[in-house]
C-alpha cells in the first residue's frame, strides 16, 4: 500500500462537495479521477466494470460534520468488505506525510517499526499481510522480473509499455516502486 496523496485545492474542496445518502457519483467521479483510477487499498487499477466503495476509512465519522475528504477513497468493493470491521485506533491513516516510512514494504509483506503501534493497527485492520495478499504480490513482482529479463530492456521501459498499452493489468503500485526503483505513481497520466 502507498501514501494516498490529498489535493488541498481538490474539487472536493472547492465545491464542498460532501458525501451523502443516496447517489454521491460526483464525489466518486473525483476521487477516483485524483487517484488515477487506482484502488487505495489493493493497488489494482479499477476499471469501468469493477463495483467501487467510496470507502470512509474511520467507519465512525460516516454521515457526520466531522467526515470529510481526508476520510473519502475510491476501493474496491471486495477488498472493502473483507476490510476488518473492528476499528482500531491509533491507527496509521493513508494520507500520513510519513506513511510510506512507517508501513515499511519488503518482499511482499508490509512490516513496521516494533514501537510505531498506529502501522501495526493499519496491517491488521486492513490484513495487508494476508498469506494470500502476500503470495499475490510476489507473484506478480516475480513475472515481472522474468518479463522484463526476456525483453532486455529497464524495468522503467517496461512499466512505460504497460502504463501506455494495458494499464488495467497494473496493481501493487508500492510492490513495484520499492522492488524496481522507479516513480511508478508519477509515470501513472493523470485521468
């Protein structure tokens, strides 16, 4: 999982734009346009036939003044719902400056410092580091690799290729950055 990035001069923002019963599909529009079509959670691009959440990451501010657009992704139904449903505080938000010093990736597992307890709540809450989730990721890095050593070519050339031709077979953005060394998120067009 990657640092969500928050637009201070996001539409949201601008319009006050809030999330409400009923159809919020502006909302969603926006944040999903800000996030690149990218699930927050899962790193899998989200394509048109996927079922999307606009997921209130603290559950408890849900319809309340104090809910707004530091609390708003754009998820993945699935993942969304196996998300646990225990809210665990202190927690690790995704918008946090320092995020991807504090949930710390290496070869498919998402670890933490023994003493930073608000990363740890974010791995459990979110089971990032689910057998199944792990064996995905490294998977997926280790085709990669193998792609890119029958190509010959740098793994930048690669992504390129994938970000022009298929980006909907891009996921585990985080994975990629930490394993191949490249900005994958700023090589990513905006929507």
């Amino acid at each position: 999982m990657r640092r969500v990035f928050k637009n201070p001069n996001s539409e949201i923002v601008v319009q006050k734009i809030v999330y409400k019963k009923g159809s919020n599909k502006k909302l969603s529009s926006i944040l999903l346009k800000e996030q690149k079509s990218f699930c927050a959670y899962t790193e899998e691009y989200i394509g048109f036939n996927d079922a999307v959440d606009i997921e209130h990451f603290n559950p408890n501010l849900k319809y309340l003044e104090t809910d707004s657009y530091e609390n708003w992704f754009m998820v993945k139904h699935k993942p969304n719902n196996l998300k646990t449903t225990n809210w665990i505080e202190p927690i690790l938000y995704p918008i946090d400056e320092n995020f991807e010093n504090r949930l710390i990736y290496n070869n498919g597992y998402f670890l933490h410092n023994p003493e930073d307890i608000e990363a740890k709540n974010l791995i459990d809450l979110l089971n990032l580091n689910d057998e199944i989730f792990v064996k995905n990721r490294k998977r997926f890095i280790q085709r990669r690799k193998e792609r890119i050593a029958e190509k010959g070519i740098t793994p930048f050339d690669y992504f390129t290729e994938k970000i022009e031709n298929e980006i909907d077979s891009l996921k585990y953005l985080r994975a990629i950055q930490e394993e191949f060394k490249i900005d994958i998120w700023n090589m990513i067009p905006e929507m």
